[in-house]
C-alpha cells in the first residue's frame, strides 16, 4: 500500500483509499496527507472490494475516477495520468486500460475491473450490488447494468498496468466468508438489474468510518 501511494499520489488530484477491515490497520502504516483520503469499513465481511468501490465513488471530490485495485500498477503513472487528463473524454464510457500479466500466456489483456469512469455513469446503474458481499462474482454483471444505460467501453491501448500478484480467484480460500456460489436469489434479482438497470439500489450496507 505505501509503495502504491508513493507511486501515484504525485500524479493524482486526490487519492482515496477503503482499508476493507483488514487485521492490520491501514493508518499503522500510512500517514495524512492533503491528496489522501483514508476509509475503513469496520467489519472483515469477507469480500467487499463492490461496496468499498461504492464507497470511494460516493466520496471522491472530482468527477472522473480511476478505479484501481492495490495489487495494480501504472508502468508509467506521470504519463498514464497525464494523458488521461489531457484527453477529451465522454461521460457515457468505461475507459479500460491494457494489462500485463507476468507468467501467464503472453501476458496482455484488456482490463477488467481497472478502470477510468465519470460518477454520473457509475451512478446510472446505481453502483455496484451489495447484496452479494463475500461472493466472488459481480463485476461483469454490474458492467452490463452500465451498458444497458446506454454506455459504452473505450480501452485506452497506451495506458499500460501490471498485475503484481495472481488474480484472488486463482489462490486458496481460506475465509469461509468468501463464497464463489451464486445463490439463485441474487441471480434473478442482477440479471433483472441487467436487463432494468436500478439507480437507486441500496449501498453502502455496511459500518464505515473516515480515518484522515
């Protein structure tokens, strides 16, 4: 995490990070400073990257955000933001960005969950469903409630991230609040959404606090 935020917060507006109830505290290890922003969600509720991501949407000052996981890293983040800011954007987009992945075939795809986006859009298929907390799944279904709004995906094909780690998916799981089942409920519920977006479905269904 502190390399992460040395790696970028020269380049950024503002830089807002969720600690997910991790069992080391994340002010342990990082300090204020006025382009940071640190939240903590009080309970380990096994995984809710979605919620946090609902988090950080909620609480971002600007209007475009870059939404990245820690395990992600900018080859080139002075050129990767700059350009970014320097481009003529459209509200309506999902802006991906190209992927490299070490040991793992050639290694380059478009990305998948790291990505460039306005809130309004974010907004328009109401943020990502929490009713799914601690379930390995949603991501693509949330894109497709973003595409039946009438938006669309753009890759930005010279902005390059690596992955530092192997995806969750493909290491053990040892927290028997992590499930990869999807339970038919939530099925039928996100793939109405998919087909009916729903804007103002419930989020941030969880205790949280500001640390700076």
């Amino acid at each position: 995490m502190k390399k992460f935020i040395d790696d970028n917060i020269d380049y950024v507006d503002e830089l807002v990070v969720v600690d997910d109830g991790s069992s080391q505290p994340i002010n342990d290890f990082v300090t204020s400073s006025k382009k940071l922003k640190l939240f903590r969600v009080r309970a380990d509720l096994g995984f809710n990257s979605h919620g946090c991501r609902n988090l950080i949407m909620t609480q971002a000052s600007n209007d475009w955000v870059v939404m990245i996981d820690i395990d992600r890293s900018f080859k080139d983040p002075q050129y990767s933001f700059e350009t970014i800011k320097q481009r003529r954007l459209h509200t309506r987009a999902r802006y991906l960005f190209i992927v490299h992945v070490p040991n793992w075939g050639d290694g380059i795809h478009s990305s998948v969950n790291d990505y460039l986006i306005h809130k309004d859009h974010f907004f328009s298929a109401g943020g990502y469903d929490e009713e799914i907390v601690g379930q390995r799944w949603g991501d693509r279904e949330y894109f497709r409630q973003l595409l039946s709004t009438g938006g669309k995906e753009i890759v930005m094909y010279d902005i390059d991230i690596r992955h530092t780690r192997k995806s969750t998916v493909l290491l053990p799981v040892k927290d028997s609040l992590i499930s990869s089942n999807h339970p038919s409920t939530h099925e039928d519920l996100i793939q109405e959404r998919i087909l009916k977006p729903d804007k103002h479905k419930p989020i941030l269904q969880f205790d949280w606090y500001q640390i700076c």
